[in-house]
C-alpha cells in the first residue's frame, strides 16, 4: 500500500514532546514563541502568531482585520471548506471568482469581476501548494482599498514572482496532520503589521493582556506548547523535504508525459511551489474516466485523493443563503470533474515512484 499521505514524526519530536511534558509547561511555554519566531524568519515577516488550528487562523485574522457583518468577502469556490466556514462564521458574505486551469488558483481578473460596492476582503488560496497570482492580487487590492488574506493552509514557503506567500497580505497557515508542516493541529498567522499582531494576541486569549484586564471580546484560541514542541522539530528539516517533493514532482513530470487525457500539474513561470499534493487532470479525452482510475489505483493499492469533490458550496448546508452567493465558475466546475492528485510525499521510495507512475501509465492504456 503507498499512502496518499504519511504522517512521520522524527526522534527530534519525541525529545520535544518529552520535554515539554516533563517541563510542566503543557500549555503556554518556551516552544510556542520558538515556534512563532522560528516560522516568522522562515517565511521573512515580523510577526507569526500561533493558535489551535488552520481554521482559527482564518477566522481570527479576518476578525482581526474588523471584517464581519454586513462586508462580502470573494475567495475561491475551489477550496477546503474551511476556507467558506471561516468567513461565514465571522458574519461576513461569500462570493465567488473563478479559478484558472493553469494552477487553480483565482485570479485577478476573475476576483476583479465579483466585486461590488460591499466588498471588503479578498482570500486567496494557494492550493496544492502554489502561490496565486498575488502581483496581479495585490495590485488589485491595493487599487480596490481591499483587505488581503492569503489561505497559504498548503503552501508554507511558497513564494510568487520572489515573495514569500502570507506576505502580500496577512497569512493563514495550518499545521493539521497531514499538511506540509504539521503540530498534530495548529495554525500561524503571518503579518508585517504590528498593531494587528498585537490585537491577534490579545484576541486568541480571551481578550486579555494583563491577567483579568480584557480589552476585547476574545476566545481560546491558544496553541498548547506540546503542539509547538512537533512544530518545532519540523522546520528544521523542511527545506530538505521541500526538495524531496520536488524531485518526486520532476519524476512524475517526465514519467507521466505523453498519457493521452492526463494534464499534468504545472510550476507557472515565477512561483515557486512546495508540492503539497500533485494534482492530475484527467480530461474529457482520456480512455479511462476519473472516476475509474481512482478505483483502479486504489484496487492497486495506491493511494490517491480527489481535492475537492465539489465546489465548495455545493452542499445542503450552503444552499439558499443569503451570505453564500455562487456564480458562474466553469474552470472551478470542470476542476471538480477532473483532478486526482496522487502521492507526493518525501516518504515515497524510487520505487514507490516507479509503481505509481507505472500503474496509471497501464489504467489509462485503457480498459
Ligand atoms: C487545511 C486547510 C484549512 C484548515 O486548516 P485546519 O488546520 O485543518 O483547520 C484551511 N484552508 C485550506 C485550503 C486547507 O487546506
């Protein structure tokens, strides 16, 4: 069986772990500012701000940043639901642009046509590990009077045209299980912005500075220092694993060319990607549909994923609402029709490599 995705916890986390629990420090503690410190300098911002989840990250940021009833927020329809539970939670409206082919990603003149009077924040997502196209983002927030929130949950240390992603605007990232960096659960936000990373500390507890002196209608939204002591033992050896999934990347690339109906991911002029998964599009030309060649790769014993299935409000609990307003998406349609994305991970073996790729070069030979 090859996984789509290995969770591996190295010796360097164990010894953390254990020291945050013999230190007494389980839950505030040393690891948790390493942790921001250590992420802030490796994405190049002045200030990253733990808390308990991706999920929070968003919505503390977008809480932060005074977006709430009443303002409509465009992001991607082609995204994890966080992404939409985020700005719904915080009382705001949803809209949706569409993406590209090209990435996934939305782009600045699709975003550009679903703004209207009430827009306030933009959010896009950096799927698969790909920056958006955030010159032509930024230009056009900054053009509008838009906020910024990057969803860079898949994309720790990808940069765009040079820059970091989560640095163009505030940055969102998660540390869930299985995402490229991980704390078991945990999320940082990323700001140059010092008056909003103090509100964000402030408000992720209970609104408190001093001890019982609340300033804010805060929450608990606090990172444990067991979780930063797994975070910890992670960043060190990433730029190593960033390569790995580029080199398995660069394999598949030339392994897989030339499959009749499989569109393979691409790295877009000036991005720099971090291959959190590798996405396949298998189009209306193939012999095999998409559907069959996820069976027949999980019948093989390989593991693969459909991110996502549908658009992200395409689900009873978003239909007839007043704040989630869908439009016409069709690259996000045919997007859901099509991918697949199929192991990546720095675990991978050559000859796990080789059996992947080998495999779907025989489904797609046909039935
Ligand atoms: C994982 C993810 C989130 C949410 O992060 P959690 O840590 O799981 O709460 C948000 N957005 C995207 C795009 C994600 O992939």
């Amino acid at each position: 069986m090859i996984p789509i995705s290995v969770v591996k916890l190295d010796t360097r986390a164990e010894e953390l772990v254990l020291s945050a629990i013999r230190s007494g420090q389980i839950v505030q503690g040393e690891f948790v500012e390493q942790l921001e410190h250590e992420f802030s300098e490796m994405i190049g911002v002045t200030h990253a701000v733990a808390v308990n989840n991706g999920t929070t990250s968003l919505i503390a940021a977008l809480e932060a940043m005074g977006v709430g009833p009443g303002d409509e927020v465009i992001t991607s329809p082609f995204t994890f639901v966080a992404t939409l539970n985020a700005i719904l939670a915080c009382g705001a409206t949803a809209r949706f642009a569409d993406i590209s082919t090209e990435d996934f990603n939305i782009t600045a003149e699709n975003i550009a046509a679903q703004i209207t009077p009430r827009t306030r924040a933009l959010i896009p997502v950096h799927l698969y590990g790909q920056g958006a196209d955030m010159t032509a983002i930024t230009a056009l927030a900054a053009e509008k009077n838009l906020l910024l929130l990057e969803d860079a949950a898949q994309a720790h240390g990808a940069a765009v045209d040079g820059t970091p992603v989560g640095t163009f605007g505030v940055g969102s990232f998660s540390f869930y299980a299985t995402k490229n960096i991980t704390t078991a659960e945990g999320g940082m936000i990323t700001t140059n912005d010092d008056s909003l990373a103090d509100r964000l500390r402030v408000l992720r507890n209970q609104g408190m500075r001093a001890r019982y002196q609340y300033e804010l209608a805060g929450n608990n939204w606090r990172m444990t220092n067991i979780h930063a002591a797994i975070g910890l033992s992670q960043l060190s050896g990433y730029n190593q694993q960033v390569k790995q999934r580029r080199a398995n990347a660069t394999f598949y690339g030339e392994a897989l060319s030339d499959i009749p109906g499989i569109e393979l991911p691409k790295q877009l002029p000036g991005r720099e990607h971090v291959w959190h998964q590798y996405t396949l599009r298998v189009t209306s030309e193939a012999r095999v549909t998409r559907d069959e060649l996820v069976d027949q790769l999980t019948g093989a014993g390989i593991g693969c994923g459909i991110y996502y299935p549908k658009l992200v409000y395409d689900y009873p609990p978003y239909y007839n609402r007043a704040d989630v307003v869908p439009t016409s998406v069709p690259n996000a349609e045919m997007a859901v029709r099509e991918v697949v994305s199929i192991p990546i991970h720095p675990q991978l073996s050559a000859s796990d490599l080789d059996e992947v790729a080998g495999a779907i070069r025989t489904i797609m030979a046909g039935r």
